[in-house]
C-alpha cells in the first residue's frame, strides 16, 4: 500500500464544516464572523508518550484529545485538525484501529480531519488542532489576579498511578489497573467545561505535565502567587483509588506526589473571582465534570502549598519536563 493509498483509505473523509479538506496542498478553514482561530499542536513519540504495546485505537484518541485539552483550557470549539503521521510500515489492522480510535473522537467533538502528512520512520503522531472563539473572550494564563479561587476538574493523578504500575513501580490489583489505565490512555478532553467557563473564569491551563507546575505557568503569566491545600487534591485521588480497589495500600506521600505532580491528566486548572462560585458550579454542572476549589491567588509572588491545617508541606514536587 502506497503512501496516497493509505490516505485514501484510512484517512479521507468528506468534509462537513471546513471549505476544502484533505486532498490539495492546504486545507481551506472558514471562521465565524466575530470569532478568532485558536491552533495547537502536540507531537506523541513512541517510548516517550505512550508504550509500544498500546492498543492503537486508544492510542487514536489520545493523540487528538491532548490537542482537544488545549482548546478547552483556551474556551475554544473544535473544529477541524491535521495529522502527521511516521510509521515503521503499514500494519493495515494497527492502522484501521488507530483511525477508528482517532475518528471517533473526532466525531464526538465534530472536529475534521484536514490534512496533515505521511511518512517512513520511528512511530510518531504530530496532531494540529484548530478551534474557534470569540474575540477577546479567550480564556488565557494570564489572567488571574490577587483574591480569585483555584480550581481543579476532574482527579488528577489517576493518570500517574496507572503510568507507575506499568511501569511496575507500583502494585495495583488487575481490576484496579483496568479502571485507572483507561485515564492515562484514553484521557477526556474537557471541552465542554472550557466553554462554559468563558466569561467566568479569570485565567486557565491544562494539565499535562503536572497540576503544580502547570498551575505555575499561569502564575508567572499573570504575575501572581498563590497558595494550593495539597490535601484537597489528595483526598480527591484517595477517594478515587479506593473505589478502584478497596484492599489497595496507597501511602500519603504517592498519592500527593500523583495528584500534583503526577501529569497526563488532561484536566483544567483554573482560576475565577469568589463572586464566580455559583458561576463555576453551574458550568461544572452543565458540563458533567467536577471542579473542586484547591486554593486562592496571592500577592506574593511563588507557588506555596499547604496541608489542610495551613501548615506547609515539606515534601518536593517536580513536574514533567522533557529536558530536565
């Protein structure tokens, strides 16, 4: 199967919102009067981002939804993206599965595949997203002032804990790794929340890389500290574990390394005025996703993190970092 080929056949769908769609040299995108184009991009490379035995159909949606996380952090809407796709050689079922896994997604969203390119090579996922939104009400790191609440959706960590047991640094029961295996590779881009947050909240990010450092890049932008109760996000992840499997031992100090510093969650962390409270509950609400208040912005500039008593806890936190 040639090049052209394996496009035709996995790849090439009719377009529904964009002008022109894959198939010429560029893709032709038509945005809404009074809207802005917000575009990302996120590369996944084998043995860095997920295992070579990974199911490809999961590994099809993860590799959208990290680029569906960005625009939900921005309020943005899907709307279409391209694929860069290098292959070892052309494995005709891995690659119905991965594009199954990948289309799916894409359908749930109503987001178009474009364009994009194929190559020979070490296996590597290249995906640009392209979303919409009105102008000048963006959601951005730089927002967020002295006062406003920090929130987190969803559990961060339960990516973590699951990266850590097949990785065989953590014993988990099998019943509990099937439970938690589907949050680090098949993660829930959370759109809807993104969108119902715009006007709302003050400032937003994805977690990707870890709730901590993550929610240290918005601190930075917005010139701001801030200081995050730990025990919040632990006891969000403890929960969660539990339910998983009831025998599982998880220490204190695991569970609060995974839940903030953990990364691969895809979650929103945010910020939003006490006033927006009410505001935030609803759109959690009409999302279907949790949002759990962790902390409030300083003056002060850093990040200080605490336990439930105001005590500050000493224990290290060091996100995600391809270089370090």
């Amino acid at each position: 199967m040639g090049e052209f080929d394996l496009i035709a056949r996995y790849f090439t769908r009719p377009v529904r919102r964009a002008a022109l769609g894959v198939g010429d040299d560029c893709a032709l995108l038509s945005v809404t009067p009074g809207m802005q184009l917000a575009v990302s991009s996120d590369m996944l490379v084998e043995g860095r981002h997920f295992f070579a035995d990974v199911d490809p159909a999961h590994l099809g949606h993860k590799a959208l939804a990290v680029n569906l996380s960005d625009l939900a952090a921005c309020g943005a809407r899907p709307l279409a993206f391209t694929l860069a796709l290098a292959l070892p050689r052309v494995d005709a079922p891995w690659l119905q599965a991965f594009a199954d896994g990948l289309l799916r997604l894409a359908d749930a969203h109503q987001c178009e595949l474009v364009g994009g390119d194929t190559t020979q090579g070490p296996l590597n996922l290249c995906v640009t997203v392209f979303g919409e939104v009105p102008t000048g009400q963006a959601l951005l790191r730089s927002g967020a002032r002295v006062g406003d609440d920090i929130y987190v959706s969803g559990t961060p960590g339960e990516a973590r804990l699951a990266l850590d047991a097949l990785r065989g640094r953590l014993a988990l029961p099998p019943a509990a790794l099937q439970q938690l295996r589907p949050r680090l590779e098949q993660p829930t881009p959370r759109v809807a929340l993104g969108l119902a947050l715009r006007g709302v909240a003050s400032s937003a990010i994805d977690v990707s890389d870890g709730l901590l450092g993550d929610l240290g890049h918005i601190l930075k932008a917005s010139g701001v500290g801030a200081c995050v109760d730990a025990t919040v996000a632990t006891n969000l992840l403890a929960a969660s574990a539990q339910q998983a499997v009831a025998t599982a031992d998880f220490g204190a100090q695991t569970l609060m390394q995974c839940a903030l510093a953990g990364g691969d969650d895809y979650e929103l962390v945010f910020t939003a005025p006490p006033a927006q409270q009410a505001a935030v509950q609803a759109a959690a609400q009409a999302s279907g996703t949790r949002a759990t208040r962790i902390g409030r912005v300083e003056p002060a500039p850093g990040l200080r993190v605490v336990d439930g008593q105001g005590q500050p806890v000493a224990q290290h936190f060091a996100s995600f970092d391809h270089f370090a």
